[in-house]
C-alpha cells in the first residue's frame, strides 16, 4: 500500500522565521531531535510548536520529566501564553517517586524505572492521542538506561510508537552527559542543535543549525535567533542570490551642485558607497545631504545608526540645515539606535530586509562600518556578511551609504578593516592645514558606475549647510596623508573666494 501523499508534509513550527529554514516547517508524523544545552531555549522552541498547534485546533501533549507543570506554567507566563489546550502529563517512575510504598528492593533499579518511565510514556499517548508531542528530556532515558544499546532500544521503540500513531514529536536533549551521545542522530528525521554563546562584553548570542532533515531541503549553516517575550525570533541566514528584484536604473542627487558634479551627476540606484576619512572631516553629514534628498523625492530611507543616539542625530542634522525630525514622525525616515553589544548581525540583515520589502525603503545609511564590526565575531565574518547585504541591496534597487572611520586625524591614517573593494563607489575625506585653519577636502577615488572627477574639492560644513567648492588647484600629497596645498578656498561666509597662503601648510 503507498504511503499518503501528505505523509511527512511539513507543518508550521510556531517559531517566527524557523519555517522559511525548514523549507516549510517540521515533517509530519515524524520524529525530530532538539539539542542544546540547558538555557538554550528548547524548552521555549517546543512550547511554541504546542501552542501553534492548539491554535489550529490539533491535541498537543507535553511530557515532562526534567520540569514541572508549574516550572512550565511560570514559563509560559513570562511570555504571556495561556497552556490551555495543551495536555502536560508529570512522568514521575515509582522509584523516583518519595511515597514508600512505591520503593522496591527485589530487581535492580535502573531496571524498572526505565521499563516503567516508558510505559507510562505510551500509556498517556494512548489516552491523550496527540497530534502534537514533546518528550523533555531524553537525558532522564539516558540515565536510567546506564548504557548505549539499552538507551539506543527505548529511543527507538518510543520512535517507532509515535510514527505507528501518526504523531509529531520533538524530543528534547541537553546534552548533559560526558560525551555526547550520536545514536540519536541516526535515529530522528531531523536534527536541530541549539547554542548559547557568551561573548567577552554583551549579552549572550543564541543560534541554531539544522544538522539533517532527512529528504528534505533546508537552508543549512548557523541562524541567529534571540529570546524575548513571546518567544524566540530566528533570522534566516541571508542569501544574496535568492532575492533578485527588477528596478529602474536612475542617478540620485544630493542637492548640492558641486557634491554631485564631483560624483559625475550623484549617486547610482543599486550601488553602494563608502564614505571614507578620519573622524569629524564630514562624511556622517554628507550622507545625510543624500538621505534629506531622497526624502525629498519622496523616498523612504533607513539609517543604521552605531555611533550617536537618535536625538543627537537629529539635533546635528537641523543645525545643517537639514530637518528630519519630520520624516521620522511620519515614518518616511526609519533609525535605528543599534548596540552591537546587544544586537547580532542576523537580527541586523534581518532588519535591513524588514524595512525595504515591508516598509519600501530605498536608501540605507550604515553609519558607521566600524560600529558594525563590532558586533560580528571576527572580521573575516564582516567581509561575508557585508558582501551579502550590499549584494541584496543592490539587487533591490537601494541605494546604500557606508560610512568608515579610518583611525587617526591627520598624517597616514588606516582603517581596520578593508571594504573598498565591496562597494562600487568610494568618496574619500581628508583635513588639511591652510593659512593657520583646519580645512576639509572630499575626493572620488573610485566609482564602477558613470564617470567621476578626478579633482580635489574643498568641503565646508557650517550653518547653511554642506559647500562644495571649486575644484582645488595646487594640492599635493593628499591621498598619502600629508597633503599640502597653493590655491583658492572657500570663505567662511558666503562671500567669494580667496587666494591660499603663499606657503604651504601640512596637516
């Protein structure tokens, strides 16, 4: 007799962005294994999989051998769920059990408790006759069992009784023995392995792996995913090639002349570009003269912001002259206050693909790269995971502004890490001395998309705003650091140009 055509469809897990990695959800009628150690979150994960399926009407069974009812109760609680609907047995053998009468002395202990912890296992199956189960934990089997074989057996036979009942089940591991045991693996049809990891500085950092899913494709490698109230959240690793999306090639202005004839016209929809300099010369402020007109377009955008609060953004942009507390009232403009410290960097491409598939946002302003790099793991881990965002960015037409901090102010300077190669357009800043005053200059090294100048223009950043002057004439050594210049600069006011300083300055 052929097998139903929905045996072992998938079923939703209950878990926002856990279905997407599973292709659908958990395989029906299966057995699945859930492993971590204990503060992982299976506890949490297996009641979210109940509770979903008691939504949808379906009986849901939660045996517990580790917790108590009120432990669960006290759990769902905290996350603002009711456990109504869901049947919670207490497996409790006899010889744990502090009644006397219930103790024996005759047969060897771990003998009965194992065959008797079993039996009262299925017996509760068979009254309840779930759709839904949760064994919590295997690791109280593994104990009384005192050997693999016996342990692999009891696993086995309980297996294929919930498979002969068309039951879904999770079983529920901690891993607390000395070595971990692998017999599971072999025995479940799906293998999830959750992990809790503490950082030297910051809050702990959770994910999960779908080790196997047995005929079924899953997105595989490690996702983030966090607990708060209302249960855990994964973010799906992000895949760049998965997310292609047609637009509309158009060039973006700033609204400030010589800004844009410096870019050959403005920025490129769909490419990215890095602003690059030491702290203070300008770049935070001129990607926002390219935020405000885009706003004024009628654009929506998003500011990541690592390095300042969202207030003093605010402040720092009106006294430019740019007001975005508007565009923030009325959600045109969406920033985000980020502590790398808290946030891990799939909750961050989680939220870059919120807000410009849900929200329409057009243009993301990441400021800066050095607040981003901390918080990924290691730097090799920035280079993949910024390539994959930039990758889905471009592809939805969004116009992306990188901001890097390079250490030191004047003389050379460096970055800590190199991602001019990533980004299809490169502005650099530079301070430098003329005349007894610390001036600014703003350079395109690099645009993949259009032309550019090839001229060095002084930048000036005061209460009218941004001012790009003319192309700066006598100006050596800029891109070693050291730069000195003979030429014409911009006043202070707005009144007309001046001639530099007959000697040259050096910053």
């Amino acid at each position: 007799m052929p097998a139903p055509t929905d045996d072992a469809a998938p079923i939703p897990t209950g878990v926002p962005g856990f279905d997407s990695i599973l292709e659908g959800g958990f395989a029906a009628n299966r057995a699945h294994l859930v492993e971590g150690r204990p503060g992982s979150g299976k506890t949490t994960l297996a009641l979210q999989f109940l509770l979903d399926g008691a939504r949808l009407g379906e009986r849901c069974l939660y045996i517990t051998l580790s917790e108590s009812r009120r432990e669960l109760a006290s759990v769902a609680s905290r996350h603002g769920w009711s456990l109504d609907g869901i049947e919670i047995f207490e497996l409790v053998p006899p010889e744990l059990s502090l009644d006397p009468r219930q103790q024996q002395s005759l047969v060897h202990s771990s003998d009965l408790e194992l065959g008797e912890t079993v039996r009262l296992a299925i017996a509760e199956i068979d009254r309840v006759k779930p759709q839904r189960v949760v064994f919590d934990s295997l690791s109280e089997i593994r104990l009384l069992s005192q050997g693999s074989l016996r342990y692999r057996r009891q696993v086995l036979a309980l297996r294929s009784y919930l498979l002969i009942h068309d039951t879904t089940a999770l079983l529920l591991d901690d891993l607390t023995a000395e070595q971990d045991d692998l017999n599971l693996h072999s025995l479940c049809h799906a293998v999830i392995q959750l992990e809790q990891l503490a950082p030297l500085y910051g809050g702990e950092r959770r994910r999960l792996r779908v080790i196997k899913m047995r005929g079924t494709r899953f997105r595989g490698g490690f996702h983030d995913f966090v607990i708060r109230r209302g249960g855990l959240t994964v973010f799906p690793r992000l895949i760049a090639a998965e997310h292609g999306h047609p637009y509309e090639a158009d060039r973006l202005g700033s609204g400030n002349d010589g800004l844009d004839a410096l870019l050959g016209g403005g920025l490129d929809r769909g490419t990215s570009t890095m602003l690059l300099g030491p702290s203070g010369v300008g770049k935070s402020s001129t990607a926002l003269a390219y935020v405000t007109a885009a706003l004024d377009r009628g654009e929506r955008g998003l500011i990541l912001s690592f390095d300042e609060p969202a207030g003093i953004l605010r402040r720092r942009a009106a006294g430019l002259g740019m007001d975005i507390a508007e565009p923030i009232a009325d959600a045109r403009l969406r920033v985000e206050q980020i502590d790398p410290a808290e946030v891990s960097p799939g909750e961050l491409a989680a939220m870059v693909r919120d807000a410009v598939e849900r929200e329409g946002v057009r243009l993301v302003l990441i400021d800066s790269l050095t607040g981003y790099q901390n918080a990924m793991p290691g730097e090799q881990y920035l280079l993949l995971q910024m390539h994959e965002i930039l990758t889905y960015l471009n592809q939805q037409g969004v116009t992306t502004l990188l901001v890097l901090a390079q250490h030191g102010l004047v003389g050379q300077m460096s970055a800590t890490v190199d991602l001019t190669y990533l980004s299809d357009t490169v502005v650099l800043f530079r301070f430098f001395e003329a005349d007894g005053h610390l001036r600014r200059a703003v350079s395109v090294v690099k645009k993949r998309v259009g032309p550019h100048e090839d001229t060095i223009r002084e930048l000036r950043i005061d209460r009218d705003g941004l001012r790009v002057g003319e192309p700066l004439t006598g100006f050596r050594g800029v891109l070693t650091g050291v730069p000195s210049f003979h030429g014409r600069l911009l006043e202070a006011g707005a009144g007309p140009e001046r001639d530099g300083p007959a000697g040259s300055g050096q910053s």
